[in-house]
C-alpha cells in the first residue's frame, strides 16, 4: 500500500491505474488482483490508510522532489521584499517567510 500511496501522491488519485501500480512494484497488473479485487479495492484501501493517517498538515506529501521542494519553498523576491518590510528582525523575518511558504505547501492544490 505505501508504493500506492506515493505513486498516488505522484499522479493524483484519480489518475492512478493499477497498471502504473504494477510497472512501479515490477510486477504485471494480472499479478494485482492476488493483492486488491481492483481499482475499486485499491481506492478503498488507500481511503482507508488516509483516514488512519490524519494529521495536522494533511496536504503535506509523505516525499518530494528537489524541484517541488525549490518551486514551492523558495521565496520569490517579491516575498522577501515584504517580509523585509513587515519585520523589524532578521529572526522575525525568517520565520515570517517560513510560515508564508509552509503555509504555500499546504494549502497547495496537487491536481
């Protein structure tokens, strides 16, 4: 179930098919069905793992890629010229752009 999970994290859920399950785990797809009854099965499972999963940053993938990571959590200059602007410390500074770009990651929309 985990490489379900990341792969759907990769392609989205509505995306994923047990065929690109299979190609990940090395497997064929017939191979599966020793495993889940189907897509319907795998769906249900991975809802699920979610549910025993819930944490306080739900929308926070279990992995990235270097390039997520930079896109989402690099300040763009317009974002240090605001957060220069809106605090008086270079410690009040950092953690304002830590907040603004955590809170980027979470509420990202991954569709």
């Amino acid at each position: 179930m985990n490489t379900a999970v990341l792969l759907a994290e990769e392609v989205t859920l509505d995306r994923l098919t047990l065929n690109q399950l299979a190609e990940r785990l090395g497997m064929k797809t017939p191979s599966l069905y020793n495993h889940v009854q189907g897509l319907p099965d795998l769906n249900a499972g991975l809802a699920a793992l979610g549910m025993q999963r819930k944490t306080a940053y739900p929308r926070l993938k279990s992995s990235y890629s270097q390039k997520e990571l930079s896109e989402i959590y690099t300040p763009t200059p317009e974002e240090r010229v605001w957060a220069e602007q809106n605090t008086r410390f270079d410690m009040a500074h950092l953690g304002l752009l830590v907040l603004l770009k955590m809170s980027a990651g979470v509420f990202r929309t991954p569709y």
